[in-house]
C-alpha cells in the first residue's frame, strides 16, 4: 500500500479506506440484487409449474366427469335392457 502511496500521493489513507468500503458495498448490493432478480425468476418459474398442473388436474377432471357420464349411459342400457329381457320372460 505504500507504493501505491508514493505513486499517487494525492491519495491519502482515509481515501483508500472509503474507496475499499465502497467496492465492498457495491459488489454486495450487486450480489442482493443478482439474488432478487434470481428469487423472482424462481418465483415465477415456479407459479408457472402451478399453473400447468392446474391445468392438467383440470384435463383429467373433465375426463373423469366424461367417463362418469359414459358409465352412467352404459347402466341406464343395461337397466333397460335387463326390464325388456325380464318382460320377455314373462311373456
């Protein structure tokens, strides 16, 4: 540190100081702000994979309730079929 005093005698210690505190400021206000934007970036990364699965869940819900339907059909038949066999047999 010396040297650099002799070749830069404007700059006294204190300078050299302040100068040292500021870089260490800067670089940790750059390293929060890298970590907020990288939060934020996950945060919405992560909504998004939310969303996809919600949409998902909503595919398989609407299947599900169409199967329902299918299989409630497909009994109302049979019940039909089987009152038509049993008058059938009466006869």
């Amino acid at each position: 540190m010396e040297k650099r005093l002799k070749f830069l005698p404007a700059i006294n210690d204190r300078t050299l100081q302040r100068t040292k505190k500021l870089s260490i400021t800067f670089v940790i206000f750059s390293f929060l702000i890298i970590m907020m934007i990288g939060f934020i970036v996950a945060t919405l990364n992560f909504g998004s994979r939310i969303q996809t699965l919600k949409n998902n869940v909503s595919v398989l819900n609407s299947q599900i309730s169409d199967y329902h339907t299918r299989i409630q059909t497909v009994n109302t038949e049979l019940n039909f079929y089987k009152q038509a066999l049993l008058v059938m047999e009466e006869d």
